[in-house]
C-alpha cells in the first residue's frame, strides 16, 4: 500500500472503479520479498484510533505473518479494492 514499507494498489484512476481484478504490492519486513497480493489475501482492521487501525497478510515467501498500520489512504484503496474489514470497537 502506498506508505511506509507497503505497495499500492494496481486499481483504476482515483475516482474511478478499478476494472477487472485488483491487486495490491506489499512487502515482507522478515524476508524483504516484494509481492503482489489480490484483495482476499489481505485483512483490514478499523479500529477507533490510529494505533488499532492496520492490515495484514501472509507473506508468501517467508509465510510471516505480517501487520502495517493503515492510514487514511491505504484504508481508502483496501476498501476500494475489496479488502474484507473488519471494524472494531
């Protein structure tokens, strides 16, 4: 996801829907892989701060388990993307 140590979407213009299948580059801390993820390999988590706000995934490679926080914008293109949320309280 764009920011610290993460990828971006590979979506459509901003604004617009992204046509066909949406992927995501992500990056593994542990093993330094570089990784294209789609959508139902990642987990969002909105939390009511930003400490409890973050995403996570299994790194293909090294299969870490791995979790970034998530900011405004990276929620924004998860949720875009058909990341599954999960919200807490």
């Amino acid at each position: 996801m764009s920011g610290p140590r993460g990828g971006q979407a590979a979506a459509g213009p901003p604004g617009r829907p992204a046509t066909g299948p949406v992927s995501f580059k992500a990056a593994c801390p542990d093993c330094r892989a570089r990784f294209e993820l789609d959508a139902a390999a990642l987990r969002l988590v909105i939390g009511g701060s930003r400490r409890t706000t973050f995403y996570s995934f299994t790194c293909p490679e090294c299969a870490a388990s791995v979790r970034k926080p998530a900011g405004e914008r990276i929620v924004e293109l998860l949720t875009g993307g058909g990341v599954s949320t999960l919200r807490s309280v």
